[in-house]
C-alpha cells in the first residue's frame, strides 16, 4: 500500500508558474545592469579556411568600441570534454572549421556600434576545401578538418558482448537494414544569451541559460584560468534545455574575456542564426543493425554500426556515440551485442547532447523488430515483450536493473490504444507503431558529483532549500519545494529556494543525464531528514518524548497517535535558537555507479543506479495523394519509478511525443549547401506548435525505485525516444513500407508508395 | 607559549579594503535599478501634536507620483524591543511627538516630485505643549508623551546587591556627584538609505546599513506582518554603525510599504538632517553617584541613580539603561551596590544605543574615584588598582569573569605614559588621566540566537564561507577569512564569503553587543574543523593514516611531520566528490549566559560567556585664555584576549579614541530650541576629523579567552568608553578642578578656571 503523503504523489501548479506566465520572469537576455554593454561575433563565414591575419585596429578605434578580442587575448586552452578530445579554441587562431565558428567580438555601447565594429575587422582567409557528410569526411583523401585527427575520425567506441558471429549463424532469421537521420535542433524557445559582470578583484558573475550551474563554471574556470571562486555562475530564468545548455559556450567564454578586458557588464545575445548553427545540437547518425531472431520471435544477436556526423569539433560528442546503443541494451535483452560507433568531423555546426538521441538507431531497431516480426508471422507486440527488459536482470555491458516497468508500459499502452485488434486490421493507409525505450537516471559523473542540499530555517517556521539543482523547464523547482514540504510536514508556501547558484549553493551534477529528481531529489529528501533528526531531538525533551516516536505533520511536531502533545515546528526552532543549537540540515546524494566504467575506453559496469522505461503506441492516417500523416491518437507510458508531481510528468510526456515522435519523425530536419544551414529559423525549420499536437493519453507507472526519492527515476526521455520509434512504426504500418531515412517527411512517402506500386520498394535498401 | 599561526595574529590588510579605496564599493544609497522609484517622507514640524487629518489627494493627483502611504496604510503594528514598551508606529495616526516624528511618505519617479507631493500633503495638526529636558518631563504637570505612560517614565530598572546603606554608612569618606551628558550622535560618514525591490509574489529584497542582517529582517516580518522567507535583508556595504543600525527605522518600514503598494523598487536616502534627528542616536543623561571609600581607597558601596533622556519612543532603549552600570560592575569590585535607571520620554528625536554608553556614568565614576583618592592623599592609578577586577572573580550581579588582563591594561598604560611620574608634577594646565573600563562579548541574545557558519568547497581547493555575520565597519569579514585560513591550512585568497543575507546566510545575532568575533568568529572555526574532519578522514584511507595524525598546511594535507606523505586539498576534495561524500562543514556557536537574566526585570545571572578590559591615560595641555584642550598623548591598552588581526583591533582603538574621547569629551553634543536640533550637520556638529586626532600608542594585551576563538574576545569598546573616562580625569588634573558636565567645551573650562581663581568652584555640584 502507498503511503498517504500529503504534497507528494499530488498534481499541483509549479512554484515556478506564476511569475511565468505573468511574465515577469527575467531570463538572461532580460537582464540589464548599468554601464553594460552589447557584445557581438565575428563569425567565420567559410565552412573550412585558413586565417592569415585579423586586424581589429578599424574596429577598435571605432568610437564606442570599448574591446576587441580575436584568439591572441585568450590563454588558448582548449575546450572539450574530459577525458575525450579537447580540440576547440573558444576563439580561433588557425582555422575556421565550420560556418559560424568564432574568430572575434566586440563589446560596444549599443548594438549598431557593435555590429558597425564587426565589419571593421578584416579577417585575411585562405579557403580551404571542407568535408560536409560522413561519406566525404571517410574518404581517402579528404581534407582534414583536425590535422592531428587522421581520417577525421574523431571517436571511435567499440563494444562485443559474448559472441555475435556465433549467434548470428545460428540464427533462424537475420536481417540487415541502415537507417538515417540528420541533425536534431532543440529550437529552445530562448534565445542563447549571457551576461556577465566582473568586479575589480576580477570576479566574474555568469548569467545564461544552463543544464546546471556548476557545469558551467568549472569549463569556465578552466578555459578563462581563474579559481572557482571568481566564476559565479548565478540563477536565471532558463527557456529550455532538451539535453543542450549542459557545457560551455564559446559565447560565455568570449562574454567573460571581454568583460575581464572592458571591466564593464556585457551582454551576448544570439540572433536566431546564431542559435541555430552556433549552438550545439543532436548528431546526424546513419545506422547499420544486423539483427538475427530465433524462430519464436527471441532476438539472438545484434550487430550495430553508427557513424555521428558531429560537426566541427568533438563538444560532448564523444560520449553520445554510445548512448543510443546503451538505451537499446537497457530496453531489449540481448545476450549477443556488437556496438561500433564512429564519430566523424565535418566542415559543419558543432554537434552534442540531445535528449533524443540516435532517432536512426532507436527508430531503426523497432522497424526492423517489426519487419522481421512479420517475415517471421509474428506478433510485433509479442516479439516486443519476449526481448523486453525485466527487473533483476544485467544489460550487455553489465548494470544491473532493479525496478523495471516495461512489461507493464507496453501492456498498459497496447490495451489503451486497442493496439492488437488494430495492427494489420486497420483500413489502407492507416496504422498503428509501438516503441520502447529506456534511459539511465544519472551516469557515472566523474568529477561532476553528485547533489548535495541544505536545509536552512526560520524562526517562523519558514525554511530555505539551498541546492545546486537548476530547473530549466522540467519542474525541478517545484520538485525539490514538494520533497521538502512532505518531508518537514509544512505547506509548499512555507518553503523558499536557493538553487543553481556555484557561488552559494553545494555541488550538484547538473539538470542533464536525467539525474536530477533521483540525485538533487533524493539530497533535498536527506537534507530534510537531517532537519527533521535535529527537531526532533528540541522537541522530544519539550514534550518528554523518545523523538523516534515524533512525528512532523501540518506545521507541528507532535507524538504519533497524540496530536494534542504536539509543539509547533516554529516553537521548536525557536526553542533550538535561544539553546544555541539552531537547526540546519544537509544531505548529498551520489548514485551508486561503478567509476571504473568509462564511455569510450572502457563501457563495462554499473551505469547508473536505475533506469526509467518508457513504450508508445501511435496511431496514424496518411493521405496516399500529399504524403502528409495525421496523427490521431497517441498512448504515452513510462515507469517513472513514482510520479512526484504527475501533472508535471505528463507535461513530460506531451513535451516529449512532440520532440521525438512529431517534430522528430514527422518534420524537423535542416538542410545544408555545403556546410551552410538553409533552413535556420522557426518560419523555415519545422517545430511543432501546440496546435499541431495529436491527442496524448498520458500513463504513469509506478514501481517504486528503493534508491529513487520516494522511488522516482526520470519521467520523460523514454518516451520522448520511444515516440520517435512509435511514429516510424506506425507510419510503416500504414503504408506498408518501411522509409529507413528520418523524417519521414510528405514527399517520402509519395515516393515509397509510389514505389510500392511500382513494386519496387526495397525494404532492404 | 602561543601556537605558531600563519594567518591569524598577523597584521593583514582587510579583504574589504580594495573595494573601499577605489570607491567601487556600493552602499545603499548607491544602488539602482530599474524602474526604482524616489521615496521622500513627510516629517511633524512640531515636537508634540495632536494629528487632526491628513489629506494626501492632491499629493496622488500629481503626475509622477506612485504612491502616497500614511499610517492608515499600514496594519498599525507596534514596534518596540520585545519584550519591552512596544510604543511606536511606523507612520504616526494619532499623534506626532517629536520634530521629525513620520505622518506620510512618497514614492515618486524623482525626487523633485516627491518633494513636491510632500508639499501637497496636508496635514491639520492640533499643536500640544512638549516636555523637552528630563527636568520637564518629570515635572508633576507636565504633559504626556505617552497618555499610557504615567509621569513620562519609560522604564526603570532597579539594582540592589549587598547592603548599601550600611556600607556607605561605614565608609571611611563618602561623596556625593552628579554628572551630566546630553546625547551622543554617531555621525556615520553613510547617510541612512534604504532600497526596497518587490516581486509579484510579495518577496521583498530590502539593502540598507544594518548591524546584522537578520536583526532587521525580524522586526520588518513582525511589522509587515510577512513571513520571513519574505523579508529578504542583502548584504551592502556599511559605512559605520557604532552601535546604531541596530534596529529596523521607520524607513524600512515605509519603503517597503510603498514598494509592495507600487510594485516597483523605491529607494529612501536621508537627507544630513534626518541622519541627524531620525536615526535613532545616544542618550542624554544625568547620574549621580553616591560612592563609599575605605582609608585604603578600597571602594565600599556605589549607589547610581541615572535618568535618560529617552525621546520621543523607547526604540532600545530600555536595554540601554543599565549599560553603564554593567560595564562599571564589569570593571571595578563592587560587593554593595545599587542602582536605579529611569529612562523617561521627551518630545524629541528617539534614542537607542550608542558604542560610548553613558558618558555621564563612566567618566563620573572614574572622575569621583580620582576626587576621593586626592581627598584620602591616595595615588589614583593605586585607587583604581585596588578596586580592579581580578580574573576568576563575580561582578555584583552575579557574572562569572573568567579571563580578565584589566591590571596588566592599566600597569602598561601607566607605564608606558609615566603617569606617576607625570601625576601632579607637570607644568601648570597640563594634566594627566586614567580610565578604565569594560565590556561584554554579547548578552542573553534570546531570539537573536547564536550564530552558525556554512563552509562549502569548491573542488579546486577554493572556499565559500556562508555566515550571517555583517562587517559594518570593523573588519569581520576579514577575521572570517583568516580564521577559516588558518583552520583549513589554506591561503586568505582562497576563501571568499557569503555573508549578511537573510535569505541565504544561517542565523547570527549580528555585530552588535560586541559578539561577532566571539560568536561568529567561534562559528566558522568549528565549521572549519567540522570540514577538516571529513577531509582527513577521505585522505587518511588514501594515505594509509590515521586521520588524528594529519594536519592541513600549505593546501595539503599530510601526515604531521612527513610533509612527503601528503596530498593536495583539491585532490582530496575532488576525491571527496567521486566518492560519493563532498564535503560541508558547519559549526554554530551561542555563547554562553544565562537566559533567565533579563534586562529591566531580572538583571542577574550570567550576562556574558566572556569580558574584555581596557584602560587609556590621556595627558593634556589645556590653554587657560581660550580654553582650548590639546591632547598631547593618549595611550590604550585593551586585553582583547587575542588579536586576530592586530592592525584591526590597533584600528579600532584609534576610532574608539576618537569617538569616546576626542569627539565625545571635548567637542560633540546637540543644542536644542523646543526640541528643535540646532546643529544637525557636519559643519555644526563637531565629529574629529584625522587631523584632530593624538598621537595614540595602542596596546595590546592577550589573556587567551578559553572560550573565544583563538582566545578572541572583543576589541574597542573597552577603550572607547575608558578614553573618555581618561580624557575627563586629564582635563581636571590639568586645569585643578572637576568639570561634571560633559562635553568639557572651552567655555566651561574658561568659566571654570574663573571661578576656581575666584574661589567659588562647587566640585560637590
């Protein structure tokens, strides 16, 4: 039975929400503060040149020019992610490797003097010719993007559990099939901007959107050669993250030196451009599964080769190139895996996280489940819950799954949407897909950490959460304020936050590999318990109790069963001020991973201490004649361990069914001229807008996590992943062939069906 | 033999000094933002009225105006020390009963109009007679400032241990004195301002010259009747207290009215004469002393009456009442002894508490010592001597004081001035003189509490130390640092602070009763020892140690006497945060006193964990025409317990010379008309400037507190107020009779040496 908790487990309206939708919260390009001034990028405008020379000395005698920085101010370290490829000056000095990468900024009194200073620094190029596709960037002789990275291979990962030649060829069927999709863009309603004040004791104060702070600063640090102490990054109002605003921007970096230089405020804000092709976003991926199947629909072995297409330089690439795989081998049992997967430089924007990643891997193993099912007269929803993930089992590369509610997710979706009297029953050109999916809740963190949390108190009874956790659109604010009012036995209002602060607020691993409610959740939660210990202990001599008999409930400390022997929490707070013991809790939460395990040299052990699985079921209507795909109804399930706030999860899975299944599979894609972004704005680059959205029937499964607070994992990212895979399915059901290139946009499938009819549609292309 | 310290001990420029000398630092009054409105208040101009109406319409008909609040705006709390008179509005309704006494305010986009919509407020007075000196107020007939408060007394505290009237009986010789003070003014170089910013969701950010931050936050939740997660107090820079800013001003209070009714941030700066008549300041008072001598100069009994001048509202001053008295029975063996204080009401500026409490009491009693001792033919350095505290002893209300140095105080001034030599042999007009005198290192804080300090790494090896401690002035945010220096084994630059906001810091009880080294110096040392324990522990398990063997020095930690076997701090805190356990330090300390003392109804009892001492001998050239006092020498000494940074505490000797004896003894006092301030400026009131001051030999002495941090008690306020007691006794011993009316201006020394040389000087006046 569940316990009867009062905040927690409950739909409520995010702390977060008001000054929202008044407006009224300030994001970072809303901040003003005296004497500040507008930075500007140069920005190269070939895809791949050698710079001669840059003369800034127009630019800066410009009058309201107040500094000019290129590459020769900077202490040229380079960015990357350790212990992976630092291979990115945050201004160049060499080359320009990509249309858009930085060569020098301004920071003027206003925007036109900036802008005017830009086209007054004479940048000397020599063009080189550039690699735009994975194709171009393998061959032999292409150019190198890296003169120190042969090949232009950036990263390669390779994993080989048990024996895959063997299983293959015993296989009863194996089926080989390559999936493609380009590039994801999170298209945040924000636009990238930053600001920074610097003091004359050359402290930095860093406003900007971020998947938490302390990822900031301690990149920052790094690059700008200052102590932790001088780069604070602060709280701000953040408009989306999707996976991306989780390392620094060359922007931050550019923004401080040139605020250190001018020792004035100065603020970057990206044009839409900018934020397009200057930000870094999802992968373009082509996939090869080589998947065998036994005759009853097991999967025996799979083979998988993924070439990301990341861009200019390495970011945090290199660990994405494994993730898609490690979703698949969390959600599908598999004995037999071979993962391959090459990271490959282009001449084009600069590619890292994303929350859906790897639409060509995930899309691709649930077709090509689905074809094989059907080669072999299977049922796909069966030959889905024979491979399915099960608790108490090891994924190929070794963690270890305790809670686990796929079973229950597929179930749960495939009853709701009618699924099995639907597949192969529908009229022509309609159909139905399931996906499933799962994501880890937190990854081995390495010099990240993991949360930590303080309780602080009020004689009046108020408290103040200081956490590092940032909320950048997922309701972590609201998360932490319900964990901390269920605990203490106070109301939401009583309780104020501190958060995502480096400056005040402990460590925390960021808002990003989906750790935050099971880390920062789970510290907030220990932190109060902390308290609580500490109340009790005031109380307990007060009311002659033993304090393991206290209880906190509704403003109060009383004896359990004895509500009359009580005090009131803001009684026993003062009580500990005058006896000079004040209450003040903390508590710090760090999965339990195994450290040893390491995404490119060494992909074996514990991953992370749970895992959320998500599966969705999408039923579609195309019309044969525009190619176009109505959507009509979607059944969104995740085993979120425990849904703090379930209005809040669902919002994830609405959130998520539009990034991965309708603008992922349906619309978003970018399209380039050698390395130059066509299509870069929202009028041209196709987001789904809320009214564009199908019916959503959200489905929260709970199996209550023992390490999770109060048993939650992640509620969102598996179903924004399992989506994706959903609508290719679904689409492929209704058209009966299987496009392998995402999107699948309207002129595909005019083609294929036109092939189709033609009766040359190759299912194996 | 002491402790080899590196940071503490050491003479170090304050980590504030830079910002104040390049004049970057911002004080209330130097804040902007945004949309900030201009607050003006309309002020009585009579000392005693009844408020017949008060129309503000044509002040909020006036283009530009933004709010207009008067007390019918408010919820008409009360404020007052608790649990003390509680007597005064914020906005006066039914009466005005002081010039300058608040009836309405303004927030206007600038300030021409808000000083015209003052203009415009009309307001009908009922003019009512005033009482202006104490004579007055306790006349029979005289009119009541207060209706509730019978004969204008305010408070009155009652002292009585051992038998007086016995001992005076017995005493060998027995005088009688009385001695007058008017009020003392601080002078602050910053002018009070005060910046309110309002949310939407009714949080208040309020910046304003505070003695501790949570001392204001508490009274403003009280009166604005707003919880306290509302009242967020931030740290500003101060530009002095000394004693004031200890209480939350009316200002406070209206501008944070007029922000929450405007929604925009209003600023309130005072002009020089609201600095001067409505900011709370020093009492008036007179004090008789009727004191018992033995043949030996051993004092028998001391009854003191002392009746304050309170003005208009008791603000704090009923804890001020019995100060002098207190840091006399601090001072000087007292077995009999009473005392009677009455503060009573006056129709005039409000008085609260003051760093030179009473001078009237102090320098009296140090004056009347040096008449008995020249009576009985005694030497009066033997005279104070004799009746000097002694460690280990109890003060005639029951005080414990353990470490004590008053004797090695007055011995090394003595010896360092040659007073014996100089006493009675210098040259006409030239005089010689010792005081001394005592103070305590905090008080029964009650709610204020104790203080608690946070201390959070960052994995460079950088550290923030959180702690509601407020540096107004006198360097605490350096002895923070070097203290956490010297525990961590870290550099000062290391360690940066998050001090003195209510929202973020934990509870401290504010600089303020002279507790902050004591208490929050004691806090962030055992939050630092705290931390130093778990990083031992995680390094001793790497170094195969115990952790009691490792010390922190130089950044590392290593085994005591292998400086070899060691590791970098920033190693072990990195290694900290894998592991899963960052580390946090806390530590809260609360001195220890007796809660059940209490100021008017129960002063007895513990009143302060520790005592810190001092003497200062003054000698002075007086010029017998003009009456002119030149100071030719003063030395102090004050057994501080240990100086943490002893170019600080010989800092603050130099202001306490200054404002205790320069300024307070020879110069500063207020000339009324009516209740009217006649000299409310700079030019009239005659603070001493650097130019003005003596050569000063500062003295430190040591007695190692077992309690204070390092040994730390308090330092300056002993020497403040026994500068003034030395400054007095110099005067007399230089012109040959006893001036009881302070400050001892030329004009009474003039008319003094006319009367002695006419023979009919009244020492026993």
């Amino acid at each position: 039975m569940m316990p009867d908790y009062k905040h927690i487990g409950r739909s409520v309206p995010r702390v977060d929400s008001r000054a929202r939708a008044t407006g009224e919260v300030k994001f970072s390009g809303d901040l003003i503060f005296p004497r500040m001034l507008v930075g500007k990028v140069l920005r190269s405008p070939h895809a791949h040149a050698r710079i001669l020379n840059i003369d800034t000395s127009r630019a800066e005698r410009l009058r309201g020019v107040k500094t000019v920085v290129t590459g020769r101010d900077t202490a040229g370290v380079k960015w990357g992610v350790f212990p992976y490829t630092r291979d990115m000056q945050m201004l160049q000095i060499d080359k320009a490797r990509y249309i858009g990468d930085e060569v020098a900024a301004v920071a003027a009194v206003d925007e036109d003097t900036a802008l005017e200073a830009l086209r007054l620094i004479d940048v000397d190029y020599e063009i080189l010719p550039g690699v735009f596709t994975i194709d171009e960037a393998l061959a032999d002789d292409a150019p190198l993007v890296h003169e120190d990275y042969p090949g232009n291979r950036n990263v390669e990962v390779n994993i080989d559990v048990g024996d895959v030649d063997e299983a293959l060829e015993k296989s009863h069927l194996v089926r080989t099939d390559t999936f493609i999709a380009p590039e994801d863009d999170y298209f945040m309603g924000e636009p990238y901007a930053v600001v920074v004040r610097p003091d004359t004791d050359g402290n930095l104060e860093i406003w900007c959107p971020n998947a938490g702070p302390h990822m900031k600063s301690k990149p920052l640090s790094n690059v700008l050669r200052l102590p932790l102490n001088k780069v604070k990054v602060r709280k701000v109002a953040i408009g989306g993250a999707f996976g991306g605003r989780s390392e620094i921007s060359p922007a931050d970096f550019i923004c401080s030196l040139m605020a250190l230089k001018s020792g004035r405020p100065v603020k970057i804000v990206y044009t839409r451009e900018e934020n397009t092709t200057c930000v870094r976003q999802g992968h373009g991926m082509v996939t090869k599964h080589i998947t065998g199947m036994d005759r009853d629909g097991r999967v025996t072995a799979r083979s998988s080769i993924s070439y990301l297409d990341g861009g200019a330089y390495s970011s945090t690439g290199p660990i994405a190139v494994s993730v898609p795989f490690l979703c698949h081998e969390q959600t599908y049992r598999l004995d037999n895996a071979r993962f391959h997967g090459v990271r490959v430089y282009t001449n084009k924007p600069v590619r890292g996280m994303i929350r859906i990643h790897g639409r060509s891997f995930a899309a691709g193993v649930d077709m090509q489940l689905d074809m094989m099912a059907e080669e072999l007269g299977l049922d796909p929803v069966e030959v889905r819950l024979i491979n399915a993930r099960r608790p108490g089992e090891y994924t190929a590369t070794k963690s270890y799954v305790g809670s686990c509610g796929l079973t229950e997710c597929v179930e749960k979706t495939v009853e709701r949407s009618d699924f099995k009297k639907k597949h192969g029953k529908l009229p022509p050109y309609r159909g139905i897909g399931l996906g499933m999916n799962s994501v880890q809740t937190g990854f081995p963190l390495g010099i990240r950490g993991g949360s930590q949390a303080i309780i602080k108190f009020n004689e009046d009874g108020g408290v103040t959460i200081i956490s590092g956790v940032v909320d950048n659109g997922q309701g972590n604010d609201n998360m932490l304020v319900q964990i901390a009012a269920e605990e203490l036995g106070l109301e939401m209002t009583d309780i104020e936050l501190i958060t995502a602060d480096t400056e005040v607020t402990p460590n925390d691993p960021g808002s990003y590999s989906m750790v935050t409610t099971f880390a920062g959740g789970n510290a907030v939660r220990l932190a109060a318990a902390d308290a609580k210990r500490q109340i009790f202990e005031v109380a307990a001599e007060k009311l002659e109790a033993n304090p393991a008999d206290l209880i906190a409930a509704d403003r109060k400390v009383f004896v359990k069963g004895s509500p009359d022997r009580g005090l009131p929490l803001a009684k026993v707070l003062r009580m500990a001020l005058i006896q000079g013991r004040p209450i003040l809790g903390q508590g710090s939460f760090s999965p339990k991973v195994d450290h040893r395990r390491e995404w490119v040299s060494n992909p074996q052990g514990q991953l992370s201490e749970a895992f959320s699985f998500g599966a969705t079921v999408c039923e579609v209507d195309v019309d044969p004649e525009t190619g176009l795909v109505e959507v009509l109804d979607v059944w969104a399930a995740q085993d979120c361990g425990f849904a703090i706030n379930p209005m809040v999860v669902e919002g994830q899975f609405e959130g998520s069914v539009a990034m991965g299944g309708q603008g992922g599979m349906l619309t978003e894609f970018h399209s380039w001229n050698d390395g130059r972004c066509l299509n870069t704005t929202q009028l041209e680059y196709k987001v789904p807008l809320a009214v564009d959205m199908p019916p959503i029937d959200p489905i929260i499964v709970e199996t209550i996590d023992p390490s999770g607070p109060y048993g939650a994992k992640e509620a969102g990212m598996s179903v924004a992943m399992s989506a994706a895979q959903a609508y290719a399915c679904a689409i492929a059901n209704a058209i009966g062939c299987w496009i392998k290139e995402f999107p699948i946009t309207p002129d595909k499938i005019v083609e294929a069906i036109e092939h189709k009819k033609r009766g040359d549609f190759d299912s194996n292309g």
